[in-house]
C-alpha cells in the first residue's frame, strides 16, 4: 500500500468514468458531520495524475467545508479497465447498495470486460476458422457466460444484469434511475418492454392492411358512431378508464348502444366498483340491466377504502327483446395483459364474452378499441369487428395485433 500524502481539494479532479451510486441524502449529511468533527478519516484513492478514484463524496464535502488538504494514496494500473475495475470493486466492498445499483456496476464490469476481450482480439488476432472477426458492440448481443461472470462478481444473478442490460440498452435514460435506486430492475425492466412491444406493435400497424370485415377509426365514438348503422350491431364489449373523469363516458356508451344493437343484442362494460352507483343510474335509462360478470383477477388496491382488489365488474346491459344464446358463468378468470395498452384487459374475458354471446359473421363493437383486445378475439372467432379510439398510437397497436390475428386465423 502507497504512503499517505496530502494534496489541496482543487488540486484533485474527478474520474471521468465514474459509475458511484450517490448517497442517500441522510449518509451524505451524516458524513458531512463526521468530517466536520473529525477530519476525513479514510484517504482518498487517486492516480498520479490526481484522478479520483475512490472518495468523490468526501472530497466535495471537503471543497464545501474549504479544508486546505486532504489524504490520499496513489493506485497505479497498467490499463484504463484495470482502474475501473478498481473503482467498481472499492464501491460493492464499502456500500450498501440496491440490486439495481449492483446491476449498474455490474454492467459497467460487463464493459471493460468487453474492452479486455477486445484488446486481446486485437493482440493475438480472432483468425480460427469459425469464429467471429468482431466482438458484440452492445449489452444486448453479450451472451454466453460473461454476464453471470459480472453477475455473480457484484452479488446479483445473471438473469437480473440480462434484464438491466436490456433497459440500458432500450433506454440509456433508465441507468441514473437504477443507479439513484429509484426504479428496481425488474419494474424498470417491465416498463421499458412494454414500451418496446407497443412502438414495435405501431410500427408493424403503419404498413399492415385489415380485411373488409374489420373497421378501425381514430377519433371520439361519440362522433364516429354516426356512421354505424341503427340495429347492426350484436355486441359491444368495452373497457372505458376508471377515473371519475370519465364516469360520462358510461351514459355516452349507453346512448350508442340503444340506436346500434340488433333487438336482444348485449352491451358489455368493464366497470370501477367505487362508480357503480353512478354508473347505474346513467345507463339503466337507455338499456336494461342483466347482471354483473365478475372478472377474477389482481387489480390496484382501494387503500382509502380498506379493500384489496380481487375482480373487476362487467356490467351487462341488453336490449329488449333478449334470450341468452346459453347460460354462462358469471366469475371469469383470466390473466392480466397490459403490454400492449395502459387499460387492456384480458383476452380471455373478450374471447370468452364474444363466444357466449354471438356467433360466427356477427358484429362486435368496440368503441374505446385502445390496443385492440376486442378486435383480436373477434376475427380469432370468425366475427366482424368495429373500433374507434381517439389514441393513434394504440390504433396502430390494434392494427398491427388485429392484422396477425387474421393471419393465423
């Protein structure tokens, strides 16, 4: 170990590679108290040329304080990697770190791991028959064992630095959210591949075409609905947004639904349990109610009301004269898909709802289509379909997801 030596806060600079989670706000203060009393305690690790390598807080704490020197030991490596390594490996020893800053540091090791095997390449030559003249040039073409090499070296499992590399890579503005702990792995990880899954989705929609039998509009129902003939329609199956603010929308449904469904044609309406009162007494004048379908799964929790969500209503209306193709369940269990749109619901209680309901050549409407969930169940069962939303972006989701349904049908 070097000696100790004494150098002036402004002589010091700090690394330009850096990848140092920040403290919380409360160690930083309490550090800030102990160098206050005490003087810094631990010296700064630096190179000759008085880079920091090691200590960046205590050195900003001691230019605030205006300490006139401060301690440090000189690291020399024979490579830039080497003293990254070094900066990386000092952190995961002293600090309590989140798997997501661990995450981050371990993709920073995956890199100079990369520049190692470059360099190497680049000294001895990749010439063996078979083998590749290039090596990846991004987080997401890194396989093999080097990720759960980086992995298990910062105390987190391979699959879990694969899912960090994929956010970094899809979002490079996500690493200072892992790295300031305010996002986990797997929440950031979820969000970016929705946002991938839709943006592919949209672009695959801009260049596909739909059948005859499909109608997709962008726009207000309320306005677009004018060009759906009276009594042409079988169903509707729809799932509007929960928020009070759109409790209107419910009456404006119910108003469509009246002129559009065929005599004995269904109206179904996911729905918020907190809003059904209101909910009734806005479409109940333009419809008769039937039932409520309960749709069995995980939603958010009503915390203000001391109640854990375990289903979600769909109200059934009908208009007269009615008579059920056949009696149905009413508790459906489905599972929860929300890649594709913020308010999808599940395929299964569309696919479901449809098969019970109509029958094949029918028309299923749905005036708030969002991603296209009604859309798909339809064509996969031999219906026509109908939707509106005022949401380009998830009308070319809709096209593009209603488009392969075709397809495979």
């Amino acid at each position: 170990m070097s000696e100790v030596l004494f150098h002036p806060p402004g002589d010091l600079k700090p690394h330009e590679r850096t990848v140092v989670p920040p403290l919380e706000k409360e160690d930083l203060e309490l550090l800030e108290k102990d160098v206050a009393q005490h003087g810094i305690r631990i010296p700064l690790a630096i190179t000759p040329e008085r880079v920091i390598l090691d200590g960046h807080h205590r050195w900003q704490i001691a230019q605030k304080l205006k300490l006139a020197t401060v301690p440090c030991q000189v690291f020399k490596f024979k490579s830039k990697e080497e003293e990254e390594e070094f900066i990386i490996t000092v952190n995961l020893a002293r600090r309590h770190l989140t798997t997501a800053q661990k995450a981050v540091l371990g993709l920073a090791l995956l890199e100079i791991e990369r520049k190692k095997a470059k360099e190497r390449q680049r000294q001895h030559g990749f010439t063996a028959p078979g083998r590749p003249k290039t090596l990846p040039q991004n987080f997401g073409e890194v396989s093999g064992e080097a990720p759960d090499l980086a992995a298990s070296k910062v105390g987190i499992s391979g699959e879990t630095l694969r899912k960090a590399a994929f956010v970094v890579e899809k979002k490079p503005e996500y690493k200072e959210k892992l790295l300031e702990g305010k996002v986990s792995v797997d929440r950031a990880y979820r969000e970016v591949r929705k946002e991938v899954i839709r943006k592919e989705a949209q672009e695959k929609g801009k260049r596909v075409s739909l059948p005859e039998d499909v109608l997709l509009l962008p726009g207000d129902f309320r306005v677009l609905s004018s060009r759906i003939p009276d009594e042409s329609v079988n169903l509707i199956f729809t799932d509007p947004p929960y928020a009070r603010e759109y409790i209107p929308l419910y009456e404006d449904i119910a108003k469509v639904a009246s002129r559009v469904l065929v005599p004995g044609g269904s109206l179904l309406v996911y729905a918020g349990h907190y809003a059904l009162p209101e909910i009734f007494k806005l479409m109940c004048p333009h419809l008769t109610y039937w039932w409520i379908i309960c749709s069995y799964q995980q939603g958010p929790n009503a915390f203000n009301r001391g109640i854990y969500i375990k289903w979600k209503p769909i109200l059934w209306f009908v208009k007269q004269p009615f008579q059920a193709l056949s009696a149905i369940p009413d508790v459906l269990k489905p599972s929860l898909e929300k890649e594709h749109h913020d308010w999808q619901q599940s395929l299964k209680d569309a696919e479901f709802i449809i098969e019970k309901l109509t029958l094949p050549g029918d028309t299923i409407f749905d005036p708030l289509c969002g991603s296209g969930t009604t859309g798909v169940a339809a064509v996969k069962l031999g219906r026509r379909f109908i939707g509106f939303d005022s949401d380009e972006s998830a009308l070319l989701t809709a096209k593009q997801r209603i488009s392969e349904a075709c397809e495979r049908t």
